[in-house]
C-alpha cells in the first residue's frame, strides 16, 4: 500500500469520524441538553447547532466522496484492475447505504431545515413552549438523523470490510 493510499484511507475515516460524531453529537449531548433549556433559548440554540452540524456534515461528505473515488481508483490500480465479485458486492450494498444517508441528510437539510427556519422566525424565540408545528418537523429531522446514527456503523463495517480484501 503507497503513501497516498494510506493518506487517502486515514483521509476517509477522519470524514467519516467528522460526520457519524457529529451525529452521535447532536444525538446525545446536544439535543438532549437543549430540552432542559427554556423553549425560546433552547429553539434558538438548537437551529444554530443544526446549522452547524449540517455545514460540517456537507464538509465531511465531501472529503469522503473524494476520498472514496481515490480510493477505490487506488485500488483498482493495485490489483490490475481486478477487484474481484466480493470486493464489488460489498463496494455495491455500502454505496448503496451511503446513499440512503446522503438521501436522509438532503431531506433533512433541503426538505426539514427550510420549514424549521420559516416556524422559527414566526416564534420569534418568544414563545414559552414549543409550538406543535416546530416541534413536529424537529421530531422528523431528528428521525432522519437517527437512521443515519443507525445506518453509518454499517457502511463503516463495509467499509472495514473492502480494506481485509
């Protein structure tokens, strides 16, 4: 394995840490601690975090499309352009799940963070509890997220598995 492979492949992981920390983050500390803020404050912080997190998490998908077309050109390379069917069928049921994520964080970003903006600017952060409709597209971002939490492990598991072939 060259140097450029291992960069490519600690590259790949560290965007993978980025982007499933960020999740397990958001999913265990940050939103949890949020509700035991008053409502106002705690909309408030909670939008900023996940304006945050979804910046980051675009970063971190980004290095890690890069990193895995390096990858997998890499790879290919090595082997003489044989990766061989289990290579290839792994290769295809984690890209297939990274795509289910990627689909999850679009709705989330493009379909939930909208609404969320629009329902936040209308509480004005006066509000003393968390109004029904807010809360409700909260309830479907955060579902969104918790499929990726439970998705990510098994396309790293994928993914520790094309590196043993």
């Amino acid at each position: 394995m060259t140097l450029l492979h291992s960069s490519s492949l600690l590259l790949h992981l560290v965007a993978l840490a980025l982007w499933l920390g960020g999740i397990a983050f958001f999913l265990i500390v940050f939103g949890p601690a949020v509700h035991e803020l008053k409502p106002g404050l705690g909309l408030k912080l909670l939008n900023r975090g996940r304006i945050t997190f979804e910046a980051v998490s675009w970063a971190a998908i980004g290095l890690l499309i890069l990193t895995g077309i390096v990858n997998l050109v890499l790879r290919d390379q090595m082997t003489g352009g044989h990766l061989g069917q289990y290579y290839l069928t792994i290769l295809s049921v984690k890209l297939l799940l990274f795509l289910a994520m990627l689909v999850h964080h679009a709705l989330g970003v493009f379909k939930y963070g909208p609404k969320i903006v629009v329902l936040m600017n209308e509480t004005a952060g006066t509000t003393e509890s968390w109004p029904e409709p807010l809360r409700t597209h909260w309830q479907k971002w955060f579902m969104l997220l918790k499929i990726n939490a439970a998705l990510g492990p098994i396309v790293t598991l994928l993914g520790l598995a094309l590196v043993k072939r």
